[in-house]
C-alpha cells in the first residue's frame, strides 16, 4: 500500500500535501489569492481514483502530525498485537477492552438508553460510527447493486404473522434456553455447554486424548442435540448458572422474533422481522414481471431485522436490532451457470471445506475456479457470490489472512439448502460468521406459493413445442369476474396454484357434479367452482416450462463486519512521553469517516477564507472532511521542503 503518494495537483501554492491525520491535509501556505478554487473538484477527481491507496490513520489523543503519519508496524510505539496472535485469553480480552472503550469514548457506539442504565443488546451509532457505516453500505451498493443491475427494495419491518408462518420461523425460529432456578436469568443452553467445553480445552491442556475427543465431538454436534440431550449434557458436566452457580432448568425452546399486534382490534398478530429476505420473496411475482419475465436476475435490500436474543452479549457481534444487507438471487434450478464466473474464478483465498472440518483438519488456501470445478462448491453462481464477498470485505479493510470460508456441515444445513458457506472474520472473540452465502433451493418460493395460493414462478418458452402429458388449467376470466367481481384476481390466482393433485380432485368433482368447493387462502374463504369457470384437460404439447426458481442468498450482518473492521484496522502507537500510548484507527480511505483536513497555517483572514471556500467545493464535490481555521503550528511539522 503507497502511503505517501501524493495527488497530481498544481503545486504553485503549496510547499507540501502529505497525508496524517485524514488521507490529504491541505496546507495554505503563501499568498492565498493565487490558489485556484477548482482544487476541490481536481481533488474530487484525485480521490475518485486514487484516494484508496491510503490508509485513513485517526489519532485519538494529542500528538504531533508527524507521528499520526507512521503506519502500523513502523509507528514510534508498538503496535497492538492483532487479536489473532494474542498469545491468551488475557491477551485477547486486554485488546478487545483497548479497541471497545477506545470506540465507546470516541462516540462511535454506545449502549442505548444509557441514562437509564440501558438495555442489553442495544447500541446507538454515534457521528463517526455512522460515517463508516454508511461507507460501508454505500460501497455494498455500488460493489453488489450496481454491478450486477440488481433491483433494489424496501420493505416494512413489521410482518403479518401469516408470512412467518409460511416461512417456517413462526415455528422454527427458535433457541433452547435455560433458566437460573433462583434468580430467574436466562441463558442460551447451546452457548453455556460451547463455552464450557472451549475453556475446559483451553485451560486444561493436559487432558486425556478421549476427554479432548468428547469435548471437541459435543462442540461439532451442538447443533444436532436435542433439549433431553443437551439437558442431559449440561447435568454431566456439572454447569451452573455463570454469575450465581446456581442449578439451572432444562432446556426449553424459546422463539426469537418480537411479536406485536397490528392496528388497534389486537386480533391481527404480526413480528418485528428476523430477516429481510421475505419481502424480497412475496414480492418475487411484481419483480419478475418488471425484468422483463427473465431470469437470472438479483433482488436486494438494507433494512433493519429484530431477533430476542436470549443473553446478547460480545457487544455489536450479537444484538437484538442490526442492520442486514441481503441479496436474493433467483435462478433456473437446471442452469446454475454464471456469465461472470470467469472474472472471480482466480481468485485464492482461505477456504474451510467440509471435509477438513470432519477430519480435524484446517483452512487451506484454494483457487475458487477448482474448487467449483471439483465440487467442492456446489455450483458457478454460489462461487461467484463467493468470490465477490471475498473481494467486498477485503477492500474494505479486512485481512486477508484473518477471513475465511466455510462450508456448513450437514448438521448445520437446512433439510432443502444445496449448499452453504459462511465468511468468517478472525477478532478477538475468535472466528466471527458475519456473511452467510447459501444455495437454498426452490423452498421459500414454494412455501410461500402453497400457503398464499399465488403461484410464485417462473417459465421457459421453447422455441419448438414439445410432446409432453401434462395437466392443464385454464380458468375463464370472464366467468370468474362475473361471479367474484373485484375477487376475480385472487380466485384466478388461487386457481393457477393448484397443485397437480389438486387439479385432478377439482376435475374429478366438476365432472361428476358440475361444481366444486375450492379454499382460496388469500380471501380467507371457500368459494364454489362451476364448470364454466375453468377447464382442466390433459395436453400433450408443451410450449413452455413452469418451474419455481432456486435462490442463491448473500445474507450481510454489517454490524459484525464493520466490529472486525474495527479490531482490524486498530493499532497503538507512542505518544509524547515515554510511557503515553496512543490508540490508533488506520481505516482504509473507502471507509474512513474523514477524508480530508483543511489547514490554513497562519492564522489570517484571507486564508481562513480561502479554506472557507475549499471546504464549500469538497462539500459539493461529496468528500467528508473537516477544517482547521486555529492556524496552529502544524505547518511547522508538515510543510517542509
């Protein structure tokens, strides 16, 4: 990384333009009528194209400009050791603390509601959390959005019940929690067992090879354990509530979604959504008609999601309200082929096979292109997602050594995905799943097209006709709207849904009684169905496909990529005196939440105009920064010859 590289702006007025505290500092240094005011949009242009060769070095304490300019590793002082080398668990919690009270004095989070002792798993951005945040997203638009001409969507957070319902989580969604029986504070049951069996291995090194094995097989099966099995698991073990040592209670499910009511009655149930994927997917049949009824094509949204967590803790990692940025990208289940396949497939990076979890093995370095090629990846558009996560979180600042992928074992998969991976950051708490890239089949546009009765589909039209038995169901508008006027459509649409099975019960009833009763989901009701409302035959020409599409998901948890950003990007260095060590954010320039500093070296009117009138243009060009009208001796440390 070039960090003293130097715009190519006209120098006739400056002595020197060196990057410190921001990527450019800006120092008026003579006359100030001679500097031309189209510096800003020369700078704009500068930046647009080189600013992120820079690293955005942010002191928090007083000290020179000079020393703010060292990068880690060659700073005055000792860089903080990266939480990955933290030789203990001593070593990585005394990081954590610098980084988190370091972010926390600095405004960039803090607890919500903190007058009022707040709320465990809250947290309120301050100005320059949100700063980065929004670079973050930004850089998430146009990296993912942008590039790929995807349909972007807003949807509301508060979801009716019957949408969860179909999704699964109204019944699924769930932890098993236990209870302290004296105290009544409840825990993650899964959580108390993983980090008794982790800290049992850390702190006991001399156990026998079988006692090593258990412990390691009981952390690998966690997610396959029954309530009676890890209840029976927790009582072998001996473990007590952490704070009180107290007995605690079987595990028990608990669902995570907020629930509310809707409108005044309390009779319409809804939630705080756990996800922004299922607006994305109600909507699919209004998306696919404004693509042209053509697929590949890719949905997204940013919004916020809810989850009540049982014991939030580890600060922004596990929150009960985050911001996700999900894409949905929906495709022929028969051709999961990618056009741009070829521009990731060089791409080599630490992945984490199955394979190499099973066989307690570790992350090896693979060329994406063979790791699709040989099956390892489960198909080209999973890969390409893959690769373009790897290359989103690495511009951003994320090590390329401290993120890796892995591949969920089969316990970890949903009975219906195709394949799944995780990239997963490397911090303090160890390694942090903070994108999740699944292949999760045709099963969230089915489940909704069963329960609403709206078929959610996509089709093929071929060239040819081809001979093909198959059922048909063609309803007759006309009659439909006679008989249900403005419910035409639902009818139709319901209709359109039926299932195979369905269709053949419909025509086994029409044909014996001229009609049939039929429950239309979307109204809430039975109808009846007459001969003349809609024929079902058998055809042996087919000139299309009807399939439901499968769907390729980027799941993003930004508040845990921009945490392991920080950690990643935080080091110390030494301050004035000897024993002074000051903390340090070397942000890359796409995130960091100052650009640029202004500074007029003499404290004069003219050139605190001057600085006025750049500041105005840096502004209308879009460039964050900040100006320094005290004319302190900053000049002396950073124009030289």
């Amino acid at each position: 990384m070039e960090r003293n590289w130097t715009p190519p702006l006209t120098r006739t007025n400056f002595r020197k333009i060196q990057p410190c505290t921001s990527p450019i500092e800006i120092s008026l240094c003579s006359s100030p009528h001679a500097l031309s005011l189209s510096l800003a949009s020369t700078l704009h242009r500068s930046c647009k194209t080189s600013l992120s060769r820079f690293k955005t070095l942010i002191p928090f304490s007083l000290s020179t400009m000079a020393a703010a300019n060292q990068p880690p590793g060659s700073a005055p002082g000792a860089p903080a050791a990266p939480a990955g080398n933290a030789a203990t668990a001593a070593g990585r919690e005394a990081f954590r603390q610098s980084v988190v009270n370091t972010l926390e004095r600095r405004l960039f989070y803090i607890p919500s509601f903190k007058i009022y002792r707040g709320v465990a798993g809250l947290y309120d951005y301050g100005p320059p959390g949100c700063a980065v945040k929004s670079n973050v997203l930004a850089f998430w638009r146009q990296h993912f959005v942008l590039e790929e001409g995807m349909l972007e969507v807003d949807c509301p957070c508060v979801t009716p019940e019957v949408v969860l319902k179909a999704s699964g989580h109204v019944d699924k969604f769930t932890d098993l929690m236990v209870k302290d029986e004296k105290t009544g504070t409840c825990y993650r049951a899964d959580h108390l067992l993983k980090d008794f069996c982790k800290e049992k291995l850390e702190k006991e090194p001399n156990l026998a090879p079988e006692k090593v094995a258990e412990l390691n097989h009981d952390i690998a099966t966690l997610d396959d354990m029954s309530a009676e099995q890890l209840g029976a698991k927790i009582k072998e073990y001996g473990i007590t509530a952490p704070e009180t040592k107290n007995q605690l209670s079987d595990p028990y499910p608990f669902n995570l979604m907020f629930q509310t009511s809707i409108g005044p009655t309390g009779l319409s149930t809804g939630y705080m959504r756990p996800e922004t994927a299922q607006g994305i997917f109600v909507n699919f049949k209004d998306l696919y008609y404004y693509n042209g009824n053509k697929l590949p094509f890719a949905a997204a949204q940013i919004g916020q999601a809810f989850r009540n967590e049982i014991s939030p803790r580890q600060g922004l990692l596990r929150v009960r309200e985050f911001t996700l940025a999900e894409i949905e990208h929906f495709v022929d289940p028969e051709d999961k082929s990618h056009p741009k396949f070829s521009d990731v497939a060089d791409l080599k990076f630490l992945m984490f096979p199955r394979e190499e979890q099973l066989t307690s093995k570790s992350s090896m370095t693979l060329r994406l292109g063979d790791a699709v090629a040989n099956g390892t990846i489960n198909n080209e558009t999973l890969g390409y997602f893959i690769g373009r996560v790897y290359l989103f979180l690495t511009r951003l600042g994320i090590e390329k050594d401290r993120l890796r992928f892995r591949q969920h074992l089969p316990n970890e998969m949903a009975h219906y995905a195709a394949d799944c991976w995780d990239a997963e950051i490397e911090c303090s708490y160890g390694w942090i799943e903070c994108v999740g890239i699944a292949d999760r089949s045709a099963y969230d546009l089915k489940a909704h097209t069963e329960k609403s009765g709206v078929a959610l589909v996509a089709a093929e039209k071929f060239a040819e006709p081809r001979e093909v038995e198959k059922l048909v169901i063609t309803p007759s508008k006309k009659d439909l709207g006679l008989a249900f006027k403005g419910n035409q459509k639902m009818v139709l649409e319901a209709l359109e849904a039926m299932s195979e099975a369905e269709a053949l019960e419909m025509k086994s009833k029409l044909e014996s009684n001229g009609e049939a009763e039929f429950q239309v989901c979307t109204l809430n009701k039975t109808v009846t169905i007459t001969n003349k409302m809609v024929s079902i035959n058998k055809e042996k020409k087919e000139h299309q496909r009807v399939f439901t599409p499968s769907v390729i998901e980027p799941s993003f948890g930004i508040g845990r990529i921009i945490y392991c950003l920080y950690e990643h990007c935080f080091y110390t260095r030494a301050g004035k005196t000897e024993d002074e060590q000051l903390n340090v954010f070397g942000f890359p320039t796409l995130v960091a939440p100052i650009k640029c500093t202004v500074f007029p070296l003499v404290k004069n009117e003219q050139f605190d105009t001057v600085a006025r009138d750049i500041s105005k243009e840096l502004t209308l060009s879009g460039i964050s920064h900040i100006i320094d009208v005290t004319g302190t001796s900053i000049g002396k440390e950073v124009c030289t010859d």
